[in-house]
C-alpha cells in the first residue's frame, strides 16, 4: 500500500475516520484522559490507544481514531524502549550497577505490581535492552535506557533490581518507541500543537492536520495484504467469505503465497483495506480461502 499517496490524497474526513495520531503524553495526563481530549477535540464517536502510559510517564502514545479501533489489536503488544532515571539507596560503583543490570537480559519473572490492571501472577518477559546512559554517583542516581517485551513494568523492573543493589526506585520514565510508533517520527506531536493544528483545520487549513493523521492502512507494515477484484467487493461486504476468484489475476500466485504463510492478513482494493480475514481449514483443498476477522466498512 502506498502511505505517502493515501496521506496526500484521501479525504480528510476518512483519514480522522481512519487514522493514527503520535501523541506526545504529557506528565499529569492519564492515557484516557489523552483519547477522551482527542475523541471531543475530533468529535468522533471512539478513539483508543495503543498500550497504557502511567500518569507521571510521558512519550510515546499511538491513539487510534475512528474505525482505525476495530484493529487497534494488531498494534498493540509490540516491543516497547523507555528511557529513565532512577535513585539507589545506597551507594555503589558503576561497574557493580552495570553488571547487575546485564542479569536481567534476556527472559525474566516479573510479578505485576500490586496497583495493576492486570491479573497479578507472574509472567514471562523478555528483556532486550537494559544498560546504563550515566551514572551520577554522587547523587546515587542513574539514567538507564531498556527495550522490553510488551508487557514489561519499568516500575517493577528497578525495584527488582534494587533488591540485588540495597533498593532501587524509578523517578523518571518517557517511552521512545510503542511498536513501529517513535518519538523521531515526523508525526509526533504534543497535545498543545495537535489543539492548534485542530483549530486550523475547523477554519479551513487541513494541510497541518493532514501531515499529523498516520493513514491507519500502515498496519500493511504488521501483517501482509492482498488484492482482490473490484467485482469482488460488493459479495466481501455483503459478508461472503474469500474464494480464490476473487483475488486480483495481477500476482495471483503471490497472493495465494500470503495466504497461506499466515494466519492473518489484510484484503485490499486499490489502496484500501476491505477487511482483515484469517485463514481457513478448507484453503487446502481450494475452497474458502479465509473469513473476515474485522470487516471495515
């Protein structure tokens, strides 16, 4: 699918119908209390996002407009990378931090903490990056960079770190990246120049606000797509599952390919997404390819 001409040249209304905004979350402001601001701010009747922030955490915040929530799913649990500081209690030496922190790579135990929306038990999570960025001993204080598996508590982390180190607690954390979505991209925004953007648009300019929406066909980046006939989408709305005569003659072969590599996938129509369909048992034996999962209408 091509992004760039879909950004440029769909309508505005169907990108905010259809779209992905990079928030900035400020400190003080609950993931809800983001998308329930944009929700009003676009009057649009759901919005979502793309993995909780605590209130004090600031960053990255994918917020899903519109339709763009019936596949808010395939974003979400993707890895994540944090930056931020935190405060031993005891004075230690850098190179004693550094290789406690090394033995938290790789997979861990973490217990959820107490004040959680999650079933409290403990689960598996995988550690990719954790290592310091410096070390003000001194202060005790230490800036720590840490790419994590979805899932992964910052929070817990430090003070599981801590119980090897005399304690150890977060003061600061900002997400550089949700997923595909990071704090370098173009888009990124904070809540004060999406308003003014906003406020533009409702007077007339949409050239600001469009260059903000991410057209939420990027989700061809997560999972594959194919193309299927024009003739085809009126039976594919009406709810017919996908036959092989439906996919485009152009690269059938490769399309069959999709198909059958993944469970998912996305089925298309000249830049636009028609549904999202799984594969069947019968694609075998050549009957029904695959039924919708999320139809998107």
């Amino acid at each position: 699918m091509n992004i760039s001409k879909i950004k440029k040249e769909k309508p505005i209304s169907e990108l905010i119908n259809f779209g992905i905004l990079n928030i900035d979350k400020p400190a003080d402001w609950t993931s809800f209390d983001v998308v329930n601001y944009i929700r009003r701010m676009l009057n649009l009747p759901k919005c979502g996002h793309f993995g909780t922030l605590d209130p004090n955490v600031t960053g990255v915040l994918p917020i899903c407009l519109g339709n763009a929530c019936k596949i808010q799913e395939y974003f979400m649990h993707r890895d994540k990378i944090y930056i931020g500081k935190m405060k031993l209690h005891q004075k230690i030496t850098q190179k004693k931090l550094e290789a406690e922190m090394k033995k938290f790579l790789g997979v861990i135990n973490q217990l959820p903490p107490r004040i959680s929306r999650v079933k409290r038990q403990i689960r598996q999570r995988e550690i990719m990056e954790f290592k310091l960025l410096d070390y003000d001993i001194e202060n005790k204080e230490a800036n720590f960079v840490a790419e994590v598996e979805a899932g992964t508590y910052i929070r817990k982390l430090i003070d599981d770190l801590g119980k090897n180190l005399g304690g150890a607690q977060m003061i600061e954390l900002r997400r550089t990246r949700a997923g595909m979505f990071s704090d370098k991209d173009k888009e990124f925004v904070t809540i004060e120049q999406l308003k003014k953007t906003v406020d533009d648009w409702k007077t007339g300019n949409e050239a600001e606000l469009r260059k903000l929406i991410i057209p939420a066909e990027i989700i061809n980046e997560v999972i594959p797509a194919i193309e299927v006939s024009e003739e085809s989408l009126i039976k594919l709305h009406n709810g017919s599952p996908l036959f092989e005569n439906m996919i485009a003659k152009k690269n059938l072969k490769e399309n069959l390919k999709v198909i059958n590599s993944g469970e998912s996938f996305i089925i298309a129509c000249n830049d636009r997404i028609i549904e999202i369909a799984k594969k069947t048992e019968q694609f075998q034996n050549k009957e029904i390819l695959a039924k919708a999962e999320v139809v998107l209408k």
